[in-house]
C-alpha cells in the first residue's frame, strides 16, 4: 500500500484557521497517513495534534517552520522528526517569535501611512498570540476590511517587497536554523523553494543549504506548479537532497491546496521519510 504523506501544514498556533486537532481530523478525512504539523516557529500545536492523530488513525511527524534570513530574502526552513522538547530548539524559536512583535508593530505603522488605519490591532483579532503574529493576519484584517478581494491579493498589493505593508526583518540565520533543527534529531527541508524571488541565484541557494547542513527540498508544494515540481526534483537529484511535500495549507477555501491534495513525488527523487 502507498501511503500518502503531506508535510507541511498549519493551524490556529501559528497562522491556520483550524485548531490543530482539526487539522487532523480534515487531515484523515481526506486520506492522508503521515502527516506533519509544521507551524510557523511554534510547536505549541502538537501535544493536541498527537492525540487526535492517535484517535484517528493518522502518523503525525512533529514539524515546525522556521523563519530564516537569506542574503536580502526570507526563507522558510521546515523540521521534520523534531524533538519539541529539546531546549536547544526552543530557544532559537522563542528568539524568532520574539522579533514578530516588532516587526508587526511596524507593519501596523506601514499601513496608517499608506492610509489604512487599525491594522495592528485588526491583524491581533485574527490571532492567538501577539508573539505568533504574522503576514497572513494582516492579510485576513485587509480582507475583512475591504481593501482586498482574498489574502493572495493582500499579498500582492500590500505586503510584499516594494508595496506599502512590507517591512524587512532579520529572521534566524541558515546555519543557526539548521543546527536547532539537527539539535533536536530533526530533518532541515527547504520549503516552497518556487516562490522565492532569488533572481538567478537559486544554485547558490541551494548549494549553501545543503552545504551548511539541510537534508532535503520540498518538490512537491502547494505553491509550485506541476513543471516546478520536475524542476526541483532535478534540482533534488543535482544536489544529492532528499525530496518532501507537503500542500502548505493554511484553511479550507483560503490555501494553494488542501489537505492531501498533493501528486506522488516525481520519479528519480529519494523522499523524505525513506528511513521513517
């Protein structure tokens, strides 16, 4: 039997709509067997995320995703098989999180410039915890007020480099995020590799992460289109990386894909959980 895996998800601990007991739930609803909770930065969902995978039949992997600073851009760096517990990751996320107040602070800031009044505190309704605020809260605050049609078309007009809402911020760096990732027996993959802006740099993105230690490429994603997947795949095989994938989903009705929804990896690529 081919089990289907999808390892890379979020819920309401870092910037999802469903709780992470929910996410499972939709999860096994939707026939995947292994999946990985994958919140940005934060771990706090996966105590509940593993009880109700127990009650569900479902294999979770405990994942984070962590926000990482490259040259001028900003990457996401996703753990697989980590140890939550390990104190050695928990401080270099609680060094992450630390820095999301700041910069949405300054964002709200960015935004009344640009003529749009209370969206610190608009973005803070959409989340759980100031120390967990994110874009996306921005994006569903900009929605509900009425400047946007969807959270793709914030994006887009407003917080993306160059547009009003956007505000630069050092993240981690690579090789702290990798060693906290290995720190904590986990697998380093990096994430949605296609959407990143590196303009002809990505061979040296890639050569640097493998170098400095990460394990694998995420080449099947919600956000890539079915010639990226080929695409990293090949770039998977050059580097001599693993190969993961995962739908990115963040809600029904909101996200790239949902749940499951994923192909098969490409052929020639080693996954991920070869050795799980």
């Amino acid at each position: 039997m081919t089990l289907r895996y999808d390892l890379h998800c979020h819920s309401t601990c870092s910037d999802g709509v469903l709780k992470p007991a929910e996410v499972v739930r939709r999860a096994a609803a939707r026939g995947v067997d292994v999946l990985a909770l994958t919140d940005h930065d934060e771990t706090s969902g996966l105590a509940e995320a593993r009880g109700a995978a127990q009650a569900a039949g479902v294999r979770l992997i405990d994942g984070a995703e962590l926000s990482v600073s490259w040259r001028d851009i900003t990457l996401h760096v996703i753990a697989l098989g980590i140890d939550p517990a390990c104190a050695v990751l928990c401080e270099g996320l609680e060094t992450i999180r630390s820095g999301r107040v700041h910069r949405a602070q300054r964002m709200g800031e960015e935004l009344a410039a640009a003529g749009i009044a209370g969206a610190y505190p608009g973005a803070m309704k959409f989340c759980a915890s100031a120390r967990l605020v994110s874009r996306t809260h921005f994006a569903r605050f900009l929605v509900e007020a009425g400047h946007a049609r969807d959270t793709r078309d914030v994006f887009r007009r407003y917080l993306v480099r160059g547009k009003p809402g956007y505000v630069a911020h050092q993240w981690a760096t690579l090789a702290h995020a990798i060693g906290w990732i290995h720190a904590a027996g986990g697998q380093a993959v990096l994430a949605h590799p296609g959407r990143y802006e590196v303009h002809g740099k990505m061979r040296e993105l890639l050569s640097e992460f493998r170098d400095t230690g990460g394990d694998a490429i995420e080449v099947v994603s919600g956000s890539h289109t079915p010639a990226q997947y080929t695409e990293f795949a090949r770039y998977a095989r050059v580097f001599g990386m693993l190969a993961s994938s995962g739908s990115d989903f963040h809600g029904p009705g909101e996200s790239w894909a949902d749940l499951g929804d994923m192909p098969p990896l490409p052929a020639g690529v080693t996954p991920v959980w070869k050795d799980w």
